[in-house]
C-alpha cells in the first residue's frame, strides 16, 4: 500500500494517508488566545485538513485531545459538541499535558476514514 503525505516539512506532515485511513497531526490554535478560541481554530483546521483529504468530521475514528489545563475541559467540550453535533462522534481520549509553549491551551488530533 502507498502512503501518501500533504503538507510535509522537514520535521513532520499535516496529514498521511495510509490504508483507508488519514492521520492527521496535532493541531493548534494561535497561541494566547483563550481555550474556547483556540478550540475552534483547532477544528477548523481539521476540518480544512480532512477536506484536503477528501473525507469529513462524519468519518472520524479517534480524537485525542490534549489541554494545557483541565481547568478548560467544559470550554474545550461546549465547541466540541457543537462541532461534532451529536453525531458520529469517534473514540475519544483527554488528558492534560505540558503543550509545546504555555501560549497552546488544546491541542487535537485525529484519524479518520477516507470514502
């Protein structure tokens, strides 16, 4: 089976692709801004990423979302909802950890089916 990578730099790809299925890197919102901000950037890259793909939200398998604090876990989780809308939700996993700078408040990644 091929693998396939978009938007790959010297360090890691946005995206690869690989038996059906398209894993995407962590994504970020600006850094600074609040959970909630961050949270839709954040799936609005996803979003932009699974279309580059050519799959969607309604395919996803698994999340892992990463926060800087839990403090921001009903933050994080009201977009969340509103984005996934009740349906198709994939596998989930949160858990807090120490981001790449204090400015990154969530960080997401998934995997989803390609059609």
């Amino acid at each position: 089976m091929t693998i396939q990578r978009l938007h790959s730099g010297p360090r890691m790809s946005q995206a690869v692709f690989h038996g059906g299925i398209v894993h995407l890197a962590g994504q970020v919102g600006a850094p600074g801004e609040d959970a909630t901000a961050q949270t839709r950037a954040v799936l609005a890259s996803i979003d932009t990423l699974l279309a580059e793909a050519g799959t969607d939200k309604s395919r996803l398998l698994t999340a892992t979302i990463w926060l800087a604090d839990m403090a921001d876990f009903a933050a994080m989780n009201a977009v969340w909802e509103e984005w996934i809308g009740g349906a198709n939700a994939p596998t989930r996993a949160t858990g807090e950890v120490r981001l790449a700078t204090p400015d990154y408040k969530v960080e997401v990644i998934v995997t989803a089916a390609l059609p």
